[in-house]
C-alpha cells in the first residue's frame, strides 16, 4: 500500500504518484510540473541555479521558508512541505515583479539570466525572513549562487536596494501544511523503487530492520549525488528529516545534545558557540543552502575523510549514540571512522544523536579549515585542536584533521609530543616534527599532499600564535576589512 | 560613472538588459525550456575513458534496450565525420583512434536521457591504450604540434640581448580555465520536409552550426536553419564547442526522424569541451637602468589539446600581446603550437591575449623587482609612446601603429583615484606590524587589440523591418550571451528612427534571416552588428526621409528630423506609426539588410606585419590583497578600475562587463585550477571541485569608472568593444599577490597561476616560511 507523495507547489496542492523516488525535485518542476524557471546548472548543489523556498511546519506550529538545492532534493522527501518557486513571486505580488526582483533589474543585476532564478529565490528566502538582513546575511545568503557574467556587485547592490522597498510577503500557510502532515510512516513504493519517510525513532529502527540494506537519507545533500552523479540505483531508501525526536538541538547541563537530523542551520547557533573558530567554520560548510538541508548527522554517518564536522567534534570529544531495535549504545566520535568507507555502524542501526559536552574551562581550542576559496568549497585540510591545560602545562591534546588520511584523524604522534609539555615554541616544533609520522595524505585535485602537510603544520601554529600571542593578526577572513 | 544622454536619444543611456524582466522572473526561454516537440528524444554521448588508445572493436548489441530509437558511430555519419571550424581534426565520433579521455565514440538517442545514458554505456568497445602527451614540454620534444611554429620578429633581438646592461631569464606557467557558463552545451534538432532540418542551439555562431550540420549530413546549407535566442552565457565556450551537440541533435534526429534535444550534464560539458589554453612562457629579456626594455625573446608554448581547432588564431593572439602596452625596440616572439592528448583547447573571453600579457606583466615585475624599482615606473617608462622625442617607440612588434594610445593618461588618473601611492605606506606600516599577514598591491595596465585577426570575419549583416503599426523588429548576425548586445543594437536602431526603446524588438538570431555570419567573438558584436543594424535602419530611414520630403513638398531628404517618435519635414510633422502606414500605401519599402566591413585592416601572415587591429582599448586596475603566510590563503580588499570604453552605449552594460570581465579574470588566476589525473584524465569537472569566484571573493571595496574618452576611429556611437578587454584587468591581482609574497621576504617569488593557495603557499616557502 503506497501513498501519495503531498506538497504545496507555488499556492497549489499536489499529489503524486507514478513518478520513480529518486527523481529529484528540479526534474519535476522542470518536467512533470512544466516549470522552467527553475534551472539546472550542476545538478550537484553547488551552482544555486535551482535554488526553491521550502517551508515545514514545526512544532511550535511556524513554518519558516528555508532556501535548498531542488537539483540534489529527491521528490518523497518533499513530502508534507511548502514549495515556492520563481514562478510564484509574480502570483505574491499581484502581476507585478517581487521588490527583489525589480531591485535586480534596476540594479543590472542579470547578464545572461541563467543563473538568476536561484539568485532571486535565494535572496527573497533571504529578506523574506530577514527583512533587514546585513552584508554578512546577504552573503551567507547566496553563498551557494554562482554567477559567471556580473561579477556579483551588482546583485549585492540589488539585494540592499530590496531591503528599502516595500515589502511583498510569502508567508507559508501553516494550516495548509497541518492538513497533509503525517502522524505516521510515509510510505511511497514505486516499482521503481520503496521510499519510507518514518516519524518516530522506532519506526525508523523498526524499517531499517526490515531493509537493513536500505539507503539513509537525510539532508540528501551527499545521497543526492549518488542519484545524479554516479547514476546509482537506490532501491530501498530511508528518510530521516520527518523524525522530529531526531532533530532537536539542546543544551543538558551544559552538554550539547544534537539531534542526528538537525540541519547544520537548526544546530549552527549551538554549536557556534562551542569554541573559536568554530562560527568560521560553520560558515564556510557548503553554502546556506547545503547547511539547510545537509546535517549534522549526515555530516559524521556518511564516513568521509573531507567532512568538516568531525575534526572540531572530536576534538571536543563528542560522542555519538547509536541506535536499533536491539536497544541504544553511545560511542566516542573519533572510534566511528575505522576506515576508507567503514564505519562502525551495524545494519540496522542509525545515529541518533551526538553530544557535545561541556567543554572544561582550561581547555584551549580551535578549529580552521583551509579550501581555495571561501564559500562552498570541500577543505583541502580542515583541524580541530583542544589542549587540556594544567597549571601551564599540557595534560592531554586532541589534533584532529580532516583532508590528511582515509578517515577523520587525531595526528597522535603530535600530540605526543605535546603531552606533558609547556605549550611554548619548542612544544609547538616538537610537535609539527612529529607530525610527519601521523599522516601521509594523498595529492588530489584539492591539494597536493606536500600542501596538506605544510598546511597541517602551520595550522598547529596558528592556534599557537591564537592562543599564547592574542595580539598577532591571523586569519584572512577575519582582518581583510 | 559617466553616461552621456544626448536628449531623447536612448543610446548613451543605461538602459536595462532587454530580457531583465524575463531573466528575473524565470520566463526567459533557453534552449532547455522550449517546449519539445511529440515524440522527442534525447541523446548521451558515451567518452572514451582514455587519453590515447586505437579502438580496436566497438559493439553496439547490447545497447538497443527498452525506449532506445539509434546508437550511431563513426561509420553511421552520412556526410562527412568531422565538425572541426577551420582545419580538420574534430571528429563527431572517434573513428580509429581516441585521443582524449572524454571523446565522443558513439551516440544514442532514446526516450529518455536516463536510458540514453544507460544504453550507452552498455557498448562494449575494447581500446589498447598507447602512451599520452599530456604537457607542453613533451610535445615540444616530440615535435607534435597542431599548427606551423610562429615568429613575430622586430629588430634584432639576439644581438641586442648581448649588449644590454641588464638581462633576465625566466619562465611562467599559466593555467587554463573553463568557461563555466551557467547553461551547459545544448542542442534541439528537428527533422522536416523534404530533408531540411531546423535546430535550436546554445551557440556563439550560428552560420557554423548551420554549416556543420548540413556537412555531417552531405545535405546544402540551404536546408539547414539554426536559431538562437539567448545563451546562458557562452566567453567563446560555444564559437566552435556548440558544433558539436548540435550535429550529433541533428544526425540523430535525422536518423530517427524525430527532434532531438542532447544536453550535457555539467560534469560532461567539462570534459568533453575545450577550455582556455595553458601557456609555458620562457623569456630573456634585456633592460637598463630604468627598466626600460631593449630586447626580449619571449618562447610561447600553447596547450592546444589534440586538434588544432581554433589555436592557431589564439596562439597569434597571445604573440599579438605579449607587448600589453610596452615597446619591445628589439623582439622576438616564438610561439608553439603544442599537441597533447586532451581536450581541445579553444577560444576563451581574450582568446589568448590574457596569456600573453600575463607573460609581459610577470616580466616587467621582475624588472622592477630586479632592479629594486617601483613596478609602476618601469611600467610608465616602457608604455607606448607617440609624444616622446622617439616617434618610433609607437610601433609595435608585428609592425602596428599604436596611434591611439591612452594607456598613460589612463595610469595617471587611477593611480590619483584610486590613492595609490598612499597606500603604499599604509600597507608597508601593515606589514611591518603584522608577522602572519600581509598585504601586496599591483597596477597593470590593459591594451587589448580590436578586430578578429583573420580579416575576413570582421564583416556583419542586418535585417530590419518596419510594420504597419510602426514598430521595429530587429535581427542581425550576433547572438546574446548575456553581454547585452542585443539591447546595444536596439538603442542604435531606436536612435536612427527616433523611436522610444521599447518600439524596437530583437528576435532569435537566426541563420534564414541573416545568412554567413561570424561568431559573436572577438569583442565585436556591436561593432559589426551594430553598425550593420545601424545600415539598415538607415536605408529603410533614407526611404521616409524622401517619402515624408515629397509629401511635404518644401523639405529636402536629409532635413527630414526623426525625434520622440514624430518625424518632421519642414513644416508638416507626423507621428512614426501615421508617417510608416502613409509611407507603406504609397508602396515604400519597409524592410532592409545592412552591412558592414571593418575598414583599415589587414595582416600579412608571411612577413608577420600589418595591422590586424581597427584599434586598441585600453584599461588599468589597482588591486591590493592579504596573504596569510601560513596557510596560502588571500582576499581582495579593495579594486580600482578606471576602463575606456570610448562613448559608452550603455554605461551600465559597460560597467556589467567590466566587473564581470575583471572577477572572471581574477578566478583564472586565483582559485580555477584544472587538474589532470597522471592518465590524462580531467578531475575538475564541476563546481565542486572546479572554483569560480563567488560573492564574497569579489574585492570588499570594488571602484570602477569609465574613462572620458571617444574612439578616434569611426565606430558605431565612438564606441570601444568591451567585451574580452576587462577580462586582463584580473592580473592586477595575481601581481598583488606576488607583490604580497615578495612583501613577506621572498625577493623574486616564483609564483604559476593561476596562485591558489596552495600557488601562493610555495612561493613563500622558497624563503623558508615566514612566521
């Protein structure tokens, strides 16, 4: 027994069938939906040339719209949501062009127009939650909008000039959205393919026991590149965003508890407030759009050794709970890589949560990563550091990389080497001599190894410069005014 | 900015893109969102994984699953194989022989692109991989080249090295770039009657697809239209690339007898399309105390990938630059043609020109640094110069007149706006005061010659109609990439008619309505298409103007005043649309075609002189980054541009192009890096892992002004051609970023482009680190 796939597209409800799981949700507005406003650009997240709002209704009974990718976006997943379009802004302001868009082309904000769709969506998302947003929202706002003709000014002008506009509201309609909200399991089965979106954890473990070889979902921000890129054949999928116990972000004690299916964007101020660097870092994990949908448990489940979640995480020594029908067991972070595409997840077993604890208050941390460019690249090296401090003296360290081996990894002859030293000059060689036995990193399109391991290196020492010479500038990003 | 309303006159005036309005709403139509016609079928094209390899056997069996309508190889084209735009070497499909990884081997259409590509890839063909030249350094010692080696010689360049006070040699590699247009490759063919074929295509050069299409298809030119509306943007990707998804569309849809569209996906459209050319460029160059150059010989190595397509033109080019804007008394410029087995390279925004003056502007910082000089003044002391005492110090290396030269003026009044010298001292404070970052700045200049170098194509047609109801539809030869050609040649049409703007409608260029075209390349669309459009109007204008005379009776033809849409003859005065509808029942012709010729050019490929060019345009920029020394990592605080676009159009058009031009320069030589497996194999084939500049790495304080100037030439307007010269303003950015390097401690840093961080990291290391 198969349901029907519900949403609201631009206004209008609509119920699908027929049509196979893993088409995503730009091939149906672009097909089936005849709406091609929306643009393909990459088919990979990273252009925003297909850039939609999508609203869900939350507990508290909101339904904030969230800007996301609908090339990466299988359509199931989109079950239960409101969706708005390009097309729809014309239908919102009655005919006319949406302040965005007319500041676009008073601006000169469109060349050849292809990529201008999702630069108008992502901004209108952008002030239709934020009317006043600033330069730094603004940007984060189109973080994940590639433009090859204007150079970007003027899009930047176009979206201060719509904040002085008046306003042209897109509210969602909660009540609309109550109406084809689930109290149970979805189900869309297609000969083509099963798709199960559960509601509770135990739904969740009791589908995974019956496909344990199911594919997980979440975010689908790595999963929607196995459909489009590698042309994968997904038969079983199991979607976790439908889970609400699964995506609460929460302070206990002190502890910061994260639901495995929170966004990076629900768990981004939380988690921003973890240690230095940390906001820098978040900021600079996929575009704005990649964080609204990509999570925070997808980020650790999926195993990859360029992920920039982990290295901070474990450093702070979090832990993960997993969980099956068989019952819960937590796990130190750090212990779930095993190797290239190993994980130490049993079938039938998911991540829950991960916990962040409080972290101790003669703890020095940091945490950087380093691409080739700023927004919405993959880290070329990406670290977490955490030094225990006693009395002047380092009790225990935690130097922990991504980008320089197969998995997240703590450079433990490093970290030896700082061990029950002063954190001083000499520590700090030691330490980045050391270095050289943790990790032998691969030369790719990212980074050469010789880069990674100069790089690995010299971030130790900046969060030596950071933490003992407070009055050295460092950090491009942060002293480029 | 500087915009120059002349009354009601709509040229001059920063009118907004004419599809704005379309573009922001998302009902513009691009290729991809015409609505197909029943029954159509899409196509994949299957690559060939190796960089060199004979196919030894290719079986197609497997492939006719469910839904699938043709699989076509090599042996199924009925004309001829081959869809190169000038020498041949680009086949459809790889007939014996692949020699790049991402060649096209064979083709299936099907009812969906899902089962196409499935289909596809169930061909069994079976390779035996042969050894590969993947650099210029191997091709040049094998000799394999795509095209005759090329010398641009003036005076005596070896016996003047000898005797120069100072002398450097060096080399510089220089990274290509992909286009990254945002719409990839596209074509939708549709079979006809009578054998004619109709096709849709995202292409640059619509005579050329006509024409190919109708090659592969042994059917005449005359049975083949081509049409385009709009690109997603094109930066010379789609001149000759677009050839060849629209023949394989139209061989298909020829084949099955239905339209056919074949689109590639993005990670396709990288691989299987050629980009702008990586350069090795060796130099010994010769100066004196001033940093004045005496003689330089400068050795080009051009990767051209595996066919000649459009290299050679882009070769000469980059050996037409390599002077920017200095005067080489004594030169000698070598350029290779370098075969590797890749993927063809071809034309890119500069067509070569950026590579050669990459190439100059490196060696005149190592003057400087050299020599312990102010970049800047070994810059002034070598510009081109018709003042001087020496009249001679105006001619350039391939034997030009640089008659229009306003290269110095341009510097002064930047390095004023843009508070350069200033600046100095405040970066040198930052410096002294900062151990982990620091700060560089650079101001280069921009000569960029105007006109295709092979005088033939710099000729353009145009067709203007005028109806009952006194409105104008326009078409001409150019397409719309986004550069806002087509709004520029509306504002020239309106202003011939004394016509509000939106009077006048631009169609889809189409190849029935103005036949053998140029591509819109080489900066020159409005100049061709503009003064052709313009030449038409005029004509149909010439008819009223006699017409309203006689009706006037008192007036002569050319007193005839065309203004606020209201055409004056002496004393009588009628509105446009009364005047036309008169005009048209006393049997006046309302429709015209015009031309245009570039006059004054040409080149003489034997002795390697002439003057290829109509003219120069001319720019500067100021850019000044930060370096973080531990990590490579850099941003561009602040650019000032001062760029001369003679009489400016459309200010904001120029101003779009400007910005654009420089932030897409400035990603060639920063953080678009392509990156080749040790198989030949490309591994950045999308924008994950390809880097095109995005908001945030524009400069946090970005200035760009008009320069105040006219063209001297007769152009349309006293216009400059702004497409591809704002792209060479980015360089001021990689030289800020050796200058920050140098700043840290490293004398003559060795810096490649493009200077990612990982570029910028090495060249500090030479010192050892830094902190």
């Amino acid at each position: 027994m198969t349901d029907t796939i519900r949403f609201i597209l631009n206004g209008k409800l609509c119920e699908i069938s027929g049509l196979p799981p893993t088409m995503t949700l730009l091939q149906y507005l672009r097909g089936p939906a005849g709406l091609c406003g929306t643009k393909e650009g990459c088919a990979e997240g990273d252009c925003g040339a297909c850039t939609v709002m999508v609203a869900r209704l939350e507990k508290d009974g909101s339904a904030p719209y969230r800007s996301i990718n609908a090339c990466i976006a299988l359509l199931p997943s989109l079950d239960g949501r409101q969706i708005v379009t390009v097309e729809h802004l014309r239908n919102v302001a009655a005919g006319a062009l949406h302040p965005v868009q007319q500041a676009m082309v008073e601006c000169h904000a469109s060349q050849c127009g292809f990529c201008t769709p999702g630069f108008v969506m992502a901004l209108t998302n952008e002030l239709n939650n934020n009317p006043q947003a600033d330069d730094t929202a603004i940007h984060d706002a189109i973080s994940g909008n590639l433009c090859r003709c204007t150079g970007y000014r003027p899009i930047l002008e176009a979206a201060r000039r719509a904040k002085d506009m008046p306003r042209v509201d897109i509210p969602a309609d909660a009540a609309a959205l109550a109406s084809i909200a689930r109290t149970k399991m979805f189900s869309y089965e297609m000969p083509a393919g099963k798709f199960f979106a559960p509601v509770t954890p135990d739904e969740l473990a009791d589908v995974l026991a019956q496909y344990p070889d199911a594919y997980m979902l979440s975010g689908g921000t790595d999963v929607g590149l196995w459909v489009t890129k590698f042309h994968m054949d997904l038969p079983v999928i199991v979607y976790t965003g439908n889970i609400a116990a699964l995506r609460g972000v929460t302070d206990v004690d002190g502890n910061l508890e994260i639901g495995a299916a929170a966004t990076y964007s629900e768990a981004f101020a939380a988690l921003a407030k973890r240690g230095a660097g940390m906001e820098d870092l978040l900021r600079r994990i996929g575009s704005l759009h990649i964080r609204n949908a990509g999570t925070v448990g997808g980020n650790i489940a999926n195993g990859s050794p360029i992920g920039d979640g982990p290295p901070p995480l474990i450093a702070l020594q979090a832990e993960i709970i997993l969980r099956s029908q068989k019952g819960t067991r937590s796990l130190a972070l750090e212990k779930y890589f095993i190797a290239y595409k190993k994980q130490d997840r049993q079938p039938g077993e998911f991540i829950e949560k991960i916990i962040v604890p409080k972290r101790a208050e003669n703890t020095l941390f940091a945490t950087y990563k380093v691409s080739k460019r700023f927004d919405q690249d993959i880290s070329a090296v990406c670290a977490g550091f955490a030094l225990d401090m006693d009395g002047g003296v380092i009790r225990a360290a935690r130097l922990c990389y991504g980008g320089m081996a197969a998995t997240p990894k703590r450079a433990a002859a490093a970290e030896a080497a700082l061990v029950g030293k002063p954190w001083t000059r000499e520590a700090l060689a030691d330490a980045a001599a050391a270095m050289d036995k943790d990790f032998t990193p691969l030369s790719d399109m990212r980074a050469s190894a010789a880069y990674r391991q100069s790089v690995a290196k010299n971030l130790l020492k900046r969060f030596f410069i950071e933490t003992t010479m407070p009055e050295v500038k460092t950090g491009v990003y942060r002293h480029a005014g | 900015m500087q915009g120059k309303p002349v009354n009601n006159r709509a040229a001059g005036q920063s009118k907004t893109h004419d599809s704005a309005a379309l573009h922001v709403s998302g009902e513009a139509v691009y290729t991809d969102d015409i609505a197909a016609p029943a029954g159509c079928l899409h196509a994949y094209m299957l690559q060939s994984p190796h960089a060199h390899a004979k196919i030894i056997s290719i079986d197609t069996s497997a492939c006719h699953i469910a839904g699938v309508h043709a699989v076509m190889t090599a042996r199924d084209v009925p004309g001829v194989n081959d869809v190169a735009p000038v020498f041949a070497g680009d086949p459809v499909f790889a007939e014996n022989e692949v020699l790049y990884a991402g060649q096209s081997v064979l083709a299936v259409a099907a009812e969906s692109m899902d089962i196409a590509r499935r289909a596809a890839h169930l061909a069994k063909v079976e390779y035996q991989v042969l050894p590969a030249i993947l650099d210029v350094h191997e091709s040049l010692r094998q000799q394999k080249f795509v095209g005759e080696t090329y010398v641009m010689k003036t005076g005596d360049s070896a016996a003047a090295l000898g005797a120069v006070p100072h002398r450097l040699s060096g080399a510089l590699d220089i990274g290509g770039q992909d286009h990254f247009y945002l719409e990839g490759q596209i074509a939708l063919a549709t079979p006809h009657e009578n054998g004619e074929m109709h096709c849709w295509s995202s292409t640059q050069h619509p005579s050329e697809v006509q024409h190919l299409i109708a090659k592969v298809l042994a059917i005449p030119d005359h049975a083949v239209t081509v049409e385009v509306r709009r690109m997603g943007g094109g930066f010379g990707g789609k001149e000759s690339q677009a050839s060849l998804i629209a023949c394989v569309a139209a061989l298909l849809a020829r084949r099955t007898g239905r339209a056919v569209k074949l689109r590639l996906d993005r990670d396709d459209d990288m691989v299987m399309t050629g980009k702008r050319h990586g350069f090795h460029v060796k130099y010994d160059v010769g100066f004196d105390a001033q940093g004045r150059i005496q003689a330089m010989d400068m050795v080009q190595l051009a990767d051209c990938g595996m066919s000649p397509d459009l290299s050679n033109a882009i070769a000469d080019r980059a050996m037409f630059h390599a002077d920017n804007c200095y005067f080489l008394p004594h030169a000698t410029v070598t350029s290779y043609r370098c075969f590797t087995h890749k993927v063809s390279n071809t034309a890119f925004r500069g067509f070569g020109g950026p590579q050669g003056m990459l190439a100059i502007e490196y060696v005149i910082d190592d003057i400087a640094r050299h020599l312990n000089l102010p970049a800047e003044a070994v810059r002034r002391v070598n510009f081109y110069d018709r003042q001087g005492a020496c009249k001679d110090r105006a001619v350039t290396h391939y034997g030009m007149d640089v008659e229009d030269c306003v290269i110095a003026d341009i510097f002064d009044k930047l390095e004023a706006s843009a508070d350069y010298r200033a600046r100095l001292g405040q970066i040198d404070a930052f410096n002294a005061e900062n151990p982990v970052l620091k700060r560089g700045i650079a101001m280069t200049p921009v000569k960029f010659g105007i006109s295709f170098t092979l005088t033939m194509l710099n000729q353009a047609g145009a067709l203007v109609h005028v109806y009952k109801d006194g409105s104008v539809q326009l078409n001409h030869g150019g397409t719309e990439m986004g550069q806002g050609l087509h709004t520029k040649v509306c504002q020239i049409v309106a202003d011939v008619f004394g016509l509000p703007l939106e009077r006048v409608r631009i169609t889809a260029t189409n190849t029935s309505k103005v036949p053998n075209t140029s591509a819109t390349a080489a900066s020159s669309g409005t100049d061709l298409n503009g003064k052709a459009a313009e030449a038409a109007a005029h004509t149909i204008r010439g008819r009223l103007s006699e017409f309203a005379a006689q009706q006037a009776g008192t007036c002569a033809p050319q007193d005839v005043v065309f203004d606020v849409g209201v055409v004056t003859a002496g004393s009588k005065a009628w509105p446009f649309k009364e005047l036309v509808n008169l005009a048209y029942m006393n049997r006046i012709s309302l429709s015209a075609t015009g031309f245009y010729k570039t006059p004054k050019i040409f080149w003489d490929r034997a002795a390697a002189k002439g003057r290829p060019f109509f003219y120069f345009a001319y720019g500067a920029a100021v850019s000044e980054v930060i370096v973080d020394t531990l990590s490579g990592e850099y941003k561009i605080l602040r650019t000032d541009i001062l760029h001369d676009v003679g009489r400016s159009i459309n200010p904001a058009i120029d101003r779009g192009q400007i910005e654009g031009g420089f932030v897409q320069g400035a990603g060639w030589l920063t953080s678009e890096e392509l990156w080749w497996d040790a198989k030949g194999v490309l591994k950045t084939h999308a924008p994950s892992t390809y880097k095109i500049p995005t908001a945030r790495d524009m400069p946090d304080d970005f200035r760009v002004a008009l320069y105040d100037g006219e063209n001297p030439e007769d152009t349309v307007y006293k216009s400059k051609a702004v497409g591809e010269p704002p792209l060479m303003l980015g360089i001021s950015v990689f030289l800020a970023l050796r200058d920050a390097v140098a700043r840290a401690g490293v004398s003559m840093p060795k810096l490649s482009a493009p200077a990612t961080p990982e570029a910028v990291l090495r060249a500090l290391e030479d010192k050892g680190g830094v902190f």
